[in-house]
C-alpha cells in the first residue's frame, strides 16, 4: 500500500509540474493561440514547431505526442523568443502568481555547517594498566578471579606467598630494632646509617608492591608476614586474568590487565571532504545507540595524519567522560559537530536559501530579480561554497541586496524553453563536448576503469529496478575496483585529474551503500554518475561498443540529472518504476578509431 500511495504522490507531483510549466507558457504567450483562417484572405500560415513542455529538445513540425514521454505537444512558434536576453523573463502579475513565485534577499548573516557522523566508542589507551607481579612467588588465593569486574583503588587482589618478601620485611624489623640500640650511641654517622637502612628496606618493599600503610603495619607488628596482599594500584575494570590460584609468577608476570572507563575515546570516520570542518577542541554532541534520544558530548583531542583509502575518511578521535559508567566500550553512536561558517576575509558569510540555486553537475545557476523592472528575472550562474543548513553560501556571481528566485525558479526556466530561450539548466554553449578535457590514458588503465564502470552501470540498473539490496551490494565492491585502478599510468596532469574522480567515486559509493532509503542512495547516485561521466569523457572506454549519456531533466525535483547507459532504451534510476522511461540520451561516448591503442574517446 505504501508503494502505490508514493507512486501516485509522485505521478501526480509530476503533471502538476508539467501543468504549471503549460499554463504559464500560455500566459506568456497572452492565451491560446487563434484559430487559423482558410480562404482566399487569410494571411499567410506561419510557421509552427511543436514540443513538448517537459521535453524542449523535442521540436517537432506536426502536433502529436512526445516520444519520451507521450505527453501532448504543445504549438511554439519562433517569434516567441522574446528580445529580452536570451537568459531573462518578464512576467506578468498574473503569470507571477501562476507560477508562484517567491524571492529571497541575498544576505549576510552567521550560519553554521553541520557535520554529520557515526563512530564507536573505545577504552582510552592511555588508561590501560597492566599489574604484574613486582616479585617472585606463589598465588595462594585471587580476591578477583574473573574478568570484567569493577576493581576501585586499594582494593584487595591477591594473596602472595613470597620468599623474597618475607626476608625483606625481616631485613626492615631487624633495621629498626638496630636503630633503637643505636640511639644512644655518639657517632652520628652509625645513627644516619641506620636509619638510611630503614628507608632502603621501605622502599624496596613498597616498589614490590606494598602500600605505605602494609608497610607501617610491619614495622608496629615487628613480625614478618609470610604471605602479603598485594592492593589495587587504580580504579578500573578487569579486562584481562593472566594468573589463577595456586600459580607460580615471576617478576614481570602479568596478573590482571585493566582500564579506568571514567573516560572513554569516541573514533569517529570523517569524510575526506569535510576534514577542512574539523578543529581540535570543538565540541561534539552525539547520541548512543543504547540510550536513544538522550545526549553525550565531547572534545575532539586528535586527527588522525593519514587517510584511509578505501574509504577515503580519516580517524577523529573524541575525549568523552564517562564517570558514571554509563557508556560502554564498542558502542556504535552518532555525532554532529557545528562548525561556523565564516565567508573571505573572515568576514560574515553571503547566503541564498538552498531552493534558490539550480544545481547541474558542477554548474549553479540562479534567477535574480530586476529591481528596475518588477517581474523580470535574469538567470546568472554563481559559485557556491558550502550548503549550511536550509542555505548556500555563495563565493562568487551575486552581491549582498539582490533578490534571487526562491521558489518558481524551475518553472521560470521551463517556461524559457517552452519560449525557446536558452535555458540556464542546459545553456547551448556548455554542451556535453566541453565537459571534460580528453586526456591520453592507456589500453591497461582503460581496461580497469572498464570494471568500475561495470558496477556503475549495475547500480544504475539496480535503481532502475528500485532495488535498494542490490545497489548497495554492487556499491560496496565499487572501492575495491577502484583500488585495482592504478592511476601512475597516466601522465601528471591525468593523475592529479583521476584522483579527483577516485574521491568523488569512493565518497559516493559509500552513500549508496550506507543509505536507508531509495531516495538517499539517488541522491548519491547523482554524485556518482558526475564522476563516472568525467571519468570516461576524460579517459575513454575500452570497450567498442559506445557509452549513452541520458538526461532526465524531472530528477531531484526538477534541477535535472545526467546517467550513464550502455543500452539505448532510457532505464531511469532516478525514479523507477514511477518514470521508468523518463529521459532521453544527450551525448554518445565511443572509443573512437583505434581506441585500443591508447587514443582518446569520441564525444558526440
């Protein structure tokens, strides 16, 4: 039930779009068009394109259905282009509210990234002690004869029978009575060494494992002790029993190995990407996995130097107490750690909502609102830095008081392409050819990127099939084949390129594989499919037969995505089996003549 109650949500999600982008191209273009006139006076017909408003590619000289998505064409007519920008739109009060559209004012304000992360709570090494036995001799009885038993300081441990011990706390009442028939004597120097004796035996027995309070109680008993109770030296818990009764130790035998878990050490794996978010000192708030709901907190103490390549995350280690014991060793937890977020010069950020920009691969465009002519938008293209909660920082392309586009904007671009303008989603001179530069890789190096692309391909079709199993199965072999993929095949400038891709695959996969949904191993799926199309643009396949690059220009709430195909039938991922057959391919990628021999591929 739950299935078909998302699939209707989504269809119905979709022609609403799809009805909003038609209505407000009609409202552009002032109504429905006139009925044509026949006879000897009618003027002559103009002529009329049809496409379709979901689909612009598709311009067509006859009215019929579109051969995407079988959706009805609609009449566009090249007048329509407008003379006000190829990137610009006015419209209407009327059409604005169609359209719905809302503006934002570009500001700046403090702003924090959060920086989501999971780890596992372990002992603190620095606390872990081993007691050994200090001197030979026998075992006769264990206070504490099994592991993971809470042991406080001066608690009693075990019973040692030991010849050395004894002659020592004879040697220490011989001293003293020594001292006693010496204190009358007149030579200092007979009394200081008696005395220096005393202190000697002292010593040794208190570095044999004696408290100064066993060791006082020999000197007043005046009667050595032929076994002694060796005390706990700390506070913690039994982790380990080397020893049982009856056992004979020597000096150096480990006796129980234990850990003070008053203070515990949260590991948590950071992305390679957000490490530039981490500081030594900031503060960490996370929340077990046996206490739900309920908040911990620590310090970040230390960074691990060097990166996990499989992974591409590094070790952050976190300082939590732990004074009632509550936590435990082996914990899974989930972190977050709030980092500000400070724009150049330190100065305070510059912020757009995150439903502003229209994000397209590596491109972000906004509309912004003339604020000399009310409802007239112009698309620009900007740099975003970080997204930081409900908004983007932005580096470059808008100044603090403008307004941009915060809701409509899509609609706004759809109803450019129903005019035939140039959309800022698919602008004509940034087509698929200039995406990436071909760089000369090696039949060998091909060959390896030809497995990775072999499990892309099998988390495409496995999100096709809105299988979310299958696709973290093939993610989780994808760093593995990247790890086959030896980048020193390729010249400087390729394998400071393919490190950059490696990255981006690694990191992608990895959310694939940890998603809990289908729509967050889509959203991964986006970032996966940026680097993969990279990679064989700017490498090439091995393979003859060619690579489809797909669009469907619906996914991630209308912003449009690209996929990858080795099939010519469109098999979406990015909806399943709501729009299977939603998208068209764009760009072909081929080996090219003599691919084989190392020569770059054929975009076209």
């Amino acid at each position: 039930m739950g299935k078909v109650k998302r699939l209707l949500t989504g269809r119905v999600g979709f022609f609403a779009v799809v009805l909003a982008a038609f209505l407000l191209g009609l409202a552009l273009r002032g109504g429905a068009p006139e009925t044509d006139r026949v006879g000897p006076d009618a003027p002559e017909a103009e002529t009329t394109i049809w496409t379709c408003s979901m689909h612009p590619q598709i311009q067509l000289p006859e009215p019929g259905q579109c051969p995407i998505c079988g959706m009805e064409l609609i009449p566009l007519k090249s007048a329509d282009a407008g003379s006000q920008g190829p990137h610009a739109l006015t419209l209407s009060p009327s059409a604005r509210k169609m359209a719905e559209v809302t503006t934002s004012l570009v500001a700046r304000r403090p702003v924090e990234k959060t920086l989501r992360m999971v780890g596992k709570l372990e002992a603190d090494e620095t606390r872990v002690r081993e007691i050994a036995a200090w001197v030979p001799g026998r075992i006769d009885r264990m206070y504490i004869d099994f592991t993971g038993v809470a042991v406080r300081t001066g608690d009693k441990l075990f019973d040692l029978y030991s010849p050395e011990l004894y002659s020592a706390q004879e040697e220490l009442i011989q001293a003293i009575k020594a001292t006693g028939q010496l204190s009358q004597s007149n030579l200092e120097s007979t009394r200081r060494s008696a005395t220096r004796t005393i202190d000697a035996v002292k010593e040794r027995l208190r570095l044999w494992g004696l408290s100064p309070a066993q060791i006082e109680d020999v000197a007043k008993r005046g009667i050595p002790s032929d076994h002694v109770t060796i005390l706990a030296p700390m506070a913690g818990v039994v982790l380990h029993k080397g020893a049982v009764e009856g056992a004979y130790v020597q000096t150096g035998t480990m006796v129980y190995e234990m850990v003070d878990l008053s203070v515990l050490w949260l590991k948590l794996d950071v992305y390679e990407s957000d490490l530039s978010w981490i500081r030594v000192g900031q503060s960490v708030s996370f929340e077990a996995e046996a206490f739900p709901g309920e908040p911990f907190e620590g310090v970040v103490s230390f960074v691990d130097p060097t990166l996990d390549e499989r992974s591409r995350s590094v070790k952050v280690r976190v300082i939590v107490e732990n004074p009632e014991g509550k936590l435990k060793p082996g914990m899974f937890a989930r972190a977050v750690v709030r980092a500000p977020v400070t724009g150049l010069d330190g100065e305070l950020p510059l912020l757009i909502p995150a439903s502003a920009p229209l994000v397209t691969g590596k491109r972000a465009v906004v509309y912004v609102e003339d604020p000399g002519q009310p409802g007239r938008y112009e698309g620009r293209e900007v740099v975003l830095g970080p997204q930081a909660g409900d908004d983007y920082v932005v580096r470059a392309g808008l100044s603090e008081g403008e307004r941009v586009v915060s809701h409509g904007n899509f609609k706004i671009d759809s109803a450019l392409q129903i005019q035939a303008g140039n959309s800022m989603m698919n602008p004509a001179d940034n087509g698929p050819e200039a995406a990436a530069a071909v760089i000369d890789a090696s039949p060998q190096f091909r060959l390896q990127l030809e497995d990775v692309l072999g499990i892309y391909l099998e988390i495409s079709a496995a999100l096709s099939q809105d299988n979310l199993d299958q696709a973290a199965q093939a993610s989780s072999r994808l760093p593995q084949s990247l790890g086959a993929v030896q980048g020193d095949l390729l010249s400087p400038a390729g394998q400071v390129q393919w490190i950059d891709i490696d990255n981006g695959l690694a990191l992608a996969a990895k959310g694939i594989s940890a998603a809990d949904d289908l729509g967050q191993a889509r959203l991964a799926f986006f970032d996966l499919s940026a680097r993969m199309i990279q990679a064989v643009r700017s490498f090439g396949v091995s393979d003859r037969n060619p690579v489809l690059v797909f669009n469907c220009p619906m996914a991630r709430e209308g912003a449009g995505a690209d996929w990858l195909q080795s099939t010519p039938d469109t098999e979406n991922p990015y909806y399943g089996s709501q729009m299977f057959t939603c998208g068209s391919p764009v760009d072909t990628i081929t080996p090219g003549p003599g691919a084989a021999a190392g020569e770059g591929p054929t975009n076209r």
